[in-house]
C-alpha cells in the first residue's frame, strides 16, 4: 500500500511502498490483549520473600537451663519470637513472568502497526530539525495535527537533535526501531515513523 510521506515541517515529500504482510494485518483484539498482558506481567519484579524460621541461621543450641529459669524453655533462637528470628507466616517469593510464542509476539506487532494505517500513522524522511529547539518542536506538531499522545520511531538510533528537542514535551515519547512494541504503539493516539524505522521493521520481519 501507498502512504504520504511528509518531512517533519509537514511539506509532502513524495509516497513510500509499506508491506502488506507487515502493515495489512487484520487486527485481532484477543491476540493484542495476550500480548499486553504478556509485556506488562514481564516488567513486574520478583516478590522478594521473607525469611521465616527455616531460613534464619541461627544456633539451635539450647541456651538456658531446662528448669530453674524462670522462663519458658526454648532450643531455638530462629524462633518468631525472638529478635532477629525467622518472620512468622512471612510473604513468599512469587515470579509473574509469562511464556508467549515468538510468532505470536511478532504478528500481535504486525497487527499493531496495522491498526495504525487507516487512523493515526504519519510517515516522516526523517527527524533532523534545522532548530533542534523544544519551542519550535511542540509548534510543528500542532501545526502537523499529531494530535494525543504521539510515539515516534527512527531508525537505528533516535536523531540526537530531536531527542534533546522532545525531551521535555509531554506526551511524546520517541524510541528506536528495535524497541518498538505492542504496548507503546496502542497506547499513543499517533504513531509516527521515519523511512529509516519502516525500512528496519520490515526487515524485522521478512529477514
């Protein structure tokens, strides 16, 4: 299919071919939402677990008198009871990593730059600014309409210019090719993408 490209003022500058096998896919809600699922429980960490009276070292030696203290009788400092023993019913360690096939993870991708197409996707030559300023940034993309939160992505690496320019505008977030993902693309309104970012994507998936 053919799509606009446009340089970042907003003048047009020309078309550009993008595959139908990369951004044709009909999108499917269930595989997305396994997908979503699948980044957001990897990104929790690990439960850290606290440490009950089998895993306190400790002496088990009986320290006291079997009678004649005046206390109860106790053999084990690793008990709950005593300060720096074992945590009574303490929290367990718990892991929320999930497995999701790799084919799968890279149609839900394909299906999310699908859903882009028809409704939020702009394609630029490229990110380089004549004034790399946050100012004169956040004026071209009111003037471009990127409306919402919008996610550009480059190449192999982010225009060092640009990035410095975005840096502090909110609700824009800019990453390179190999970082794109499900999540960020269906969370930003617009999804923009330089020639460098399309030609790296394809090649993600036909290489």
């Amino acid at each position: 299919m053919k799509v606009k490209v446009q340089k970042i003022d907003g003048k047009a500058s020309g078309d550009i071919d993008l595959s139908d096998t990369v951004f044709g896919v009909e999108p499917r809600a269930d595989i997305l939402h396994r997908i979503v699922t699948w980044q957001l429980e990897n990104r929790r960490g690990i439960a850290r677990a606290t440490r009950e009276r089998s895993d306190v070292a400790r002496t088990g030696k009986r320290f006291g008198k079997q009678k004649g203290g005046g206390t109860a009788r106790h053999g084990d400092r690793a008990a709950p009871i005593f300060i720096g023993g074992g945590k009574a019913h303490g929290a367990r360690r718990r892991e929320f990593g999930q497995s999701l096939n790799k084919k799968v993870r890279a149609l839900g991708l394909k299906m999310a730059l699908s859903s882009k197409v028809n409704s939020g996707l702009v394609v630029v030559d490229s990110l380089e600014m004549k004034d790399a300023k946050t100012k004169a940034l956040a004026l071209t993309i009111g003037k471009n309409g990127w409306n919402g939160k919008v996610l550009v992505i480059d190449g192999d690496a982010v225009d060092s210019g640009f990035a410095r320019a975005v840096g502090n505008l909110p609700g824009v977030n800019v990453m390179p090719a190999v970082g794109a993902n499900v999540y960020d693309i269906l969370k930003h309104d617009t999804l923009v993408l330089t020639k460098a970012a399309v030609e790296k994507l394809e090649a993600r998936f036909n290489g």
